[in-house]
C-alpha cells in the first residue's frame, strides 16, 4: 500500500459526503423497491386474471375467427387488446410506483401530466413489440409445438438486439432531445478517450434527463452503428467536473468495447428459454387454477394472460440471476472505466451522487439478490483499492 494512502479511510470519506438521514433516505428508498418487486408481481397476476375471468380475449379470437381460421390476425388481436386492457388496469400501480413514489423522493420533478403522456407513448410502442414478438411465438407453438420453447428463447435474444439497434434512433428521441457534447474541455477530453479505446468520437450525446428523473446518470444505447454514449443532463447540474466525466464515460465506454449488451442479449436468451420451458410444462394446471373458460390450449392466443401469469412469477423468483447478469457487467465496466480512464477519484464522486437511489452499504445477500450494479462502497472501494495498487506502481518505477 502507497505510503499515506489508506483506501478504507478513503472509501469512508466518500460514502461520508452523504450525510447520515441522506443514507437513511437512500436505504428507505432501495428497501422499499425490493418490496415493489414482490407487489408488482401480484398486480401482474392479478391484472392477468380478472382479464381471463372476463372472456373477453375468448370473445375477441371467436369474433376474428367467426368466418374463417386465421390464426395470425387472431394473435394480433388478441394480444393488442390484452396489453391495452392491461396497461390500463395496472395504471394505478404505475402512478405509484414509478411516478408518485419517485416524487415523493424528489427523484423526479416531472409533472404527473408530462408523465402520463410518456407513460402512453412507451406503452403503445411496448405494445407494438409485444404483439410482433409474441406472433412469432404463437407461429413457433403451432409449427414446432414439441420445441417451440427452444426457438423461442433465440427469438427473444434476436429482438432484443433489434430494439437495442433501433432504440437510439427511432425510440429514444420521441422521449428526449439528444445533442452532441458541445465544443470545450469536456468534449476534447471524451474525443482522447473515444479514439485511445476505439470507440467513435462522434457519438457522445447529452441529453435532458432531468426531464423525467433527477438521476445523476449516463448511458450506452444502441449497437454496431447505432451505438452512442449519453449523459444526462443531471449530471451537470449536480457539478459533475472533467475527472468525473471521465470516470463515467470510461465505464460506458467499457459496456462498449466489451460489447455486454450482445452477451447480455444471449444470457437473456437462455434465460426465456428455460422459462418458455417452464411456460410449456405449467401452462394446463395454471390455467385450471385460474379457472378460466373457453381457452383451447397452449396456442390459443386467448390464453396469453395465463403465460403472463407464469411468467411474472418466475421473473420473480430469478431475480437474482437477472440481477447478477447484469451486475458482473457493471463490474468488468468499472474495471475497465479505471484501467483505460485513469480517474479512480472521479469515478468515486460520481457513485457517490447515485446513492440517493441506490443505498451504498448493503448486507451481502441483499445485493447478490436485489442489486443490478455492484454497491456503491463496493463499487468506490475498488476504485480506490486501484488508485492505491497504481501509487505502488509508480513507486517502484
């Protein structure tokens, strides 16, 4: 260890910054997102049955198919309507989970109309996704109905890579306005950085974030050409300087280079496969317990509700799996952010700002299960852990 460098002291000096209600604040909040996780299930479930209990879906596939079988229109139809009639049932959860609550946290300063217009917008785009991937589902169940699981999950990996493609140029900016650093330091410091990793220089984008959150974060959307980094504008309204700016933008551009988004598109793949599996096997005795009628089987698009239902509980139960998929990418990103950046104490402020969000010292079990970035003081300790290898370094030279 560097002489006159205790990384622990230093650790403790960040995670200080934070005064002690702002950590209880913080931990109130992270605690509480761990219980949506549960609540937001149930509303799934719940949501799901009353809409099979009604028949209406049952009434919509007979009305689409009363003169003659077409399955592919009755897919469609069934399942716009299940994901409106859903989303308006659920809106009430929404409104507290992810608008009220966030308020109440002065997480956010959007006002509630502004939110309910996102709110739609993201939902008949959701929906627009949902009925072209659940098509190909329903096609695989009815062509392949001994393996339709297993082509399934490959479908799921080939769309999310299709919207990660597409997201940053025809999703993204209907929600915000995207515009290129501008001139000056910050820019000619992410331009060095971009062309010594080999990321293009000419995608780093702020954007105005504080729309919607008053997060202090960034972001690498996109892929192959459609790639870009972006920040938010949080970050500089809560003072972000040059060495924190480049702290963050070298752990983005570690997603980048290390391309975790096309491994976390397979992780996911194998992930739907094991739960389209699943969905396969459990599909007749959920149903029955639903009690619902008039559904014809696994392809009957009617019965989409019930692969809901299977599906929102085992999402919940491999949470932590989700979450750590996740996580060991944030890890290898800020890995990555200090060895090519070289800003440990940048990186460090920056994390200390998203601890209102995120509570900075958990039990262990706590992230493994709930955490989809390392914690904070995990996160700020291996910054300075490196700071202190590299003193050492330089020492001996």
């Amino acid at each position: 260890m560097a002489q006159g460098f205790d990384p622990a002291a230093a650790t403790a000096a960040y995670l200080a910054q934070l005064p002690p209600e702002g950590h209880a604040r913080a931990a109130a909040y992270t605690h509480g997102g761990h219980w949506l996780l549960l609540w937001g299930a149930l509303v799934a479930v719940v949501v799901a049955w009353l809409v099979l209990k009604s028949g209406v879906l049952v009434r919509i596939r007979e009305t689409v198919e009363s003169r003659k079988a077409r399955p592919w229109l009755a897919v469609f139809a069934v399942v716009a309507a299940d994901s409106v009639i859903e989303t308006l049932l659920s809106l009430p959860w929404n409104v507290y989970s992810d608008w009220w609550r966030e308020t109440q946290y002065g997480l956010t300063s959007q006002a509630f109309i502004g939110w309910l217009a996102e709110f739609a917008l993201v939902g008949a785009i959701s929906t627009v996704f949902v009925v072209l991937l659940v098509a190909g589902l329903y096609a695989l169940m009815r062509r392949a109905p001994g393996t339709w699981w297993a082509w399934g999950g490959a479908l799921v990996a080939v769309f999310f890579v299709i919207i990660m493609v597409l997201a940053p140029v025809f999703i993204q900016p209907l929600l915000n306005d995207y515009k290129e650093a501008p001139p000056g330091p910050v820019r000619d410091a992410i331009v060095v950085m971009a062309k010594a990793n080999g990321v293009p220089s000419d995608k780093i984008y702020i954007y105005d974030g504080s729309k919607q959150s008053n997060r202090y974060t960034a972001n690498v959307s996109g892929m192959f050409g459609t790639a870009r980094i972006a920040m938010s504008d949080v970050m500089f309204a809560k003072g972000a300087d040059l060495d924190e700016v480049r702290g963050v933008v070298g752990h983005e551009m570690g997603h980048y280079v290390h391309m975790h988004a096309l491994w976390i598109a397979g992780s996911y793949g194998l992930l739907a496969l094991a739960g389209f599996f699943l969905v396969d096997r459990l599909f007749p005795l959920v149903l029955r317990l639903t009690g619902a009628r008039g559904i014809q089987g696994l392809a009957d698009p009617a019965g989409f509700p019930v692969i809901g239902i299977i599906l929102a509980a085992l999402s919940l139960v491999s949470t932590p799996l989700f979450v750590s998929i996740i996580r060991q990418a944030e890890v290898d990103a800020d890995r990555y952010s200090l060895e090519h950046a070289n800003a440990p104490d940048g990186l460090a402020k920056a994390l200390v700002k998203t601890i209102e969000y995120r509570a900075a010292t958990p039990s262990k079990l706590e992230e493994i299960l709930f955490y989809d970035h390392p914690a904070v003081g995990n996160r700020v300790r291996m910054a300075m852990d490196w700071k202190a290898a590299q003193a050492e370094t330089d020492a001996v030279r």
